[in-house]
C-alpha cells in the first residue's frame, strides 16, 4: 500500500498534495454520480428538446455570470475556507433536492434551480480549487500534479461515477444524489487538512475589485499562449455545447440506450483518457505542442461528424473512446501551460477569465443546440458542430503556434515565465 501511495502522490510533492488529491478524488466520485444521474432526472420531468437543453445551460451559465467575481475572490481570500464553504453549500442542496424527490413534490422547475444553485456553487469551488496546486508544488512537478489529479477525475468522474449514478437512479431518484452529497462533504472535510502558505494580499496592497478584475483580463489577453487557448476553448466550446446539450435525448432517441448505456458511453470516454494518460509522454516528446494541439481540433470535429452519421452504439463508443483521449490531451496541456504561465497572485483572476471563455461557449452552444435540436431533431445539433468546428480550424490554425514557441521572452508582462511543454509534461 505504501509503495502504491508513493507511485500515485510521490512524497517530494508534499503532504498537502496528497490531502488535495484525495478531496479532488473524492468530489470528483460524488460529481460522476451527477453525469449520468442529473440528465436522467431531467428527462424523468420532461422530453421537450429545449428544457433538457435549458438544464444543461443553467449549469453552464453560472461561470459566465460570476466567473470574474469568483477569481477575484479567490486572490483576495483564504483559498482554502473558500472550497470549503462552498462545498458545504453545495451538500446542502443536494440534501434539498433529496427530500423534494423522497416527498414526490419534484418537478422540472425545482430540478432547474437545484442545478442552477450547484452550478453557481461549482464556479467558486473548481476555480479556486485549481489555484491550490501551483502553491502547493513545485513549478516543475505541475504536470505530474495534473495528471495525478486528472487520472483521478477520469477513473472515479467518467469511468466509475457515470454507471454507478445511472445504477442507483434506477433504483430510486434519491440514492444518486444522496450519495453525491456525502461524497462532496468528505471532499470538504479533506481539503479542511491542507495548510497553504501565505497568499492573501493585505488590505493595503488591495486595489478596487473592478480594478483587479481587469488586471487579471489585461494580463491574460497580453500573454499570447493563453490569450490563443482561451479563444479556443471558446470558439469549441460553442459547437461541443450545442451537440452535448442534447446528448441524453441522442443516447435514447438516436441510439436506442437505456440508462446504464447512456452512463457507459462517459465511461468508454474515461478509458479513452486513461489510454491519453499513458501515452501523454510519449506523444509531447515526439510532436510539437502546435502539432498536437490541431491534430485535437481535427479529432473533434471528426467526432462530431461521425456521430451526426452514425446510428449504432458500438459505432458511438468508438467514437467517445476517441474523444477521451483527445480531452484528456487537450486539457492536460491547456492547465499547464496556464499555471506555469500565471504569477501566484494572478491564478484565481486569470484562471477566471478562462473558466468565463469555456462556460461562455457552452452557453452559447447549448443554447443553439436546443433550439436546433427542437426544429430539425436531436441530430441536427452534431451537424452543426461539425461544420462550425471545421470553420474555426480554419480560423485559429495559424495561432496555435503561439502555445508551440511560448516563452518567458513573449509579449506578455514580465511576471510568471512559462516554458515550451514539449519536453516538461507527461508522467
């Protein structure tokens, strides 16, 4: 067992780390949970096209709306009674949700705003819960700390929780959730454990919050290798959106799954990350991080081409296997770059600004994909993707080469140098 906790969390990483690994493991099981069950509980309460949409969009809208805040939040106040407290608020609404499903008084409206209040909850939680690694290791082991933590959320988020959750749902509504809420509060309890060193700035050195706002905006659009994943991920995230918005209706209606299969085809695409998890070194020492990054962008506009096309599930999990290991990729490298990349003082802001981009896109997507999905059925969303997406290969092809030649010598303010991940990430 020993040996086995020193090859997942090695002890040059700290005691610290290990506490964040196992709280990250920990909600991230309780979250999985929530994949598969929260999509088959709003289809319990409707079969409209545009609300099972809609539920998508109001977990999706919260970072648009207090992104900004929530990172600059997470600069000025203690990091860890942040994640702490939200994730107590967030047990706490899945301990109301629990009792409007056990009383019989649930309907669409109540799943809405419960999903609404969890997502407004996660945007403080995950944003600033990323700013935690990068002071508790070294610059150095922060790609080894994010494949550590992303090879957990694969294996417990998308591999373990999806089916899991889709079990207990047909059991009874209530036990996914049940479960999802003891899980988030031992996540709290964990995260409790870690010391962090000094971060808060004092009150003198504060600045109006607009004002450090826009500093964290400013520094992001300046450096050019975050600015180009930034306007990627959202112009993606846009199309993935539309086509994932309705992606339960296209599991059931378009490829005839029940509720296990519609969890197993996350879990196909979890195990698809781990095959990314352990050819991640591999393949940065042997392509060049512009090269990886297009051949991604490639892979997931294919993806929504092909599953526009298909009919058959075992054609569908393929396909997800596929996709799994190209998310993995994609966001392995996306972290790190920007956490080597952002000064300490910078990482909630900055990492806000980011988290605004991908929530804006699936707004934004999700959104279309409803109302597409409504007028021409549940497959004219993945068509959509595909030609949009073709679109935006198109027009940020020439830019990724700013990601490929990032240095500490760029454009960018002097603060926070980052270097080529070519030959730095991977296990």
């Amino acid at each position: 067992m020993v040996r086995v906790v020193e090859i997942i969390a090695p002890t040059r990483l700290g005691h610290g780390f290990r506490w964040l690994l196992a709280s990250s493991w920990t909600s991230n099981l309780g979250d999985g949970i929530a994949i598969a069950a929260g999509p088959l509980l709003v289809a319990s309460q409707t079969e409209d096209a545009f609300l099972v949409a809609l539920a998508a969009l109001v977990q999706w809208l919260p970072p648009l709306l207090f992104g900004l805040f929530a990172g600059a939040v997470a600069d000025r106040l203690d990091r860890r009674l942040i994640v702490v407290t939200v994730d107590l608020a967030r047990t706490v609404v899945l301990v109301a949700l629990c009792a409007t499903i056990v009383t019989d008084s649930i309907s669409i409206a109540v799943v809405l705003a419960c999903l609404f209040l969890l997502g407004t909850a996660e945007v403080f939680a995950d944003n600033t819960s990323s700013t935690l690694l990068p002071m508790l290791v070294h610059r150095d082991d922060l790609a080894i700390g994010n494949a550590r933590l992303t090879t957990g959320f694969i294996t417990v988020n998308q591999l373990a929780g999806p089916p899991l959750g889709a079990a207990l749902f047909t059991i009874g509504m209530a036990w996914p959730f049940v479960g999802q809420a003891i899980l988030v509060a031992l996540g709290a309890l964990l995260i409790s454990r870690i010391s962090l060193p000094p971060h808060r700035p004092d009150r003198e050195q504060r600045g109006r919050l607009r004002q450090e706002i826009g500093d964290g905006l400013r520094w992001a659009w300046a450096h050019p290798a975050v600015r180009t994943l930034m306007l990627t991920i959202f112009m993606f995230n846009i199309t993935f959106g539309a086509a994932w918005s309705v992606l339960v209706l296209y599991a059931t209606q378009r490829l005839g799954m029940d509720p296990i299969g519609f969890g197993l085809l996350t879990t196909v695409s979890a195990v698809g990350g781990l095959l990314g998890t352990a050819a991640y070194g591999w393949i940065t020492r042997r392509i060049s991080l512009g090269n990886i990054m297009r051949i991604g962008l490639i892979v997931e506009t294919l993806t929504h081409l092909a599953l526009a096309l298909t009919t058959s599930q075992w054609v569908a999990l393929a396909i997800f296997f596929v996709f799994g290991a190209h998310a993995f990729i994609w966001g392995t490298t996306s972290i790190t770059v920007r956490q080597r990349a952002v000064p300490t003082a910078l990482q909630g802001r900055v990492g806000s600004v980011n988290l605004v981009g991908v929530f804006g896109g699936l707004v934004i997507g999700s959104g279309i994909g409803g109302l597409i999905a409504r007028q021409w059925g549940v497959t004219a969303p993945f068509w959509f993707a595909f030609v949009g997406s073709a679109i935006f290969v198109v027009v940020i092809w020439r830019q990724l080469v700013h990601i490929a030649h990032a240095d500490a010598g760029s454009s960018a303010p002097s603060q926070g140098d980052h270097a080529d991940l070519d030959s730095g990430v991977g296990n």
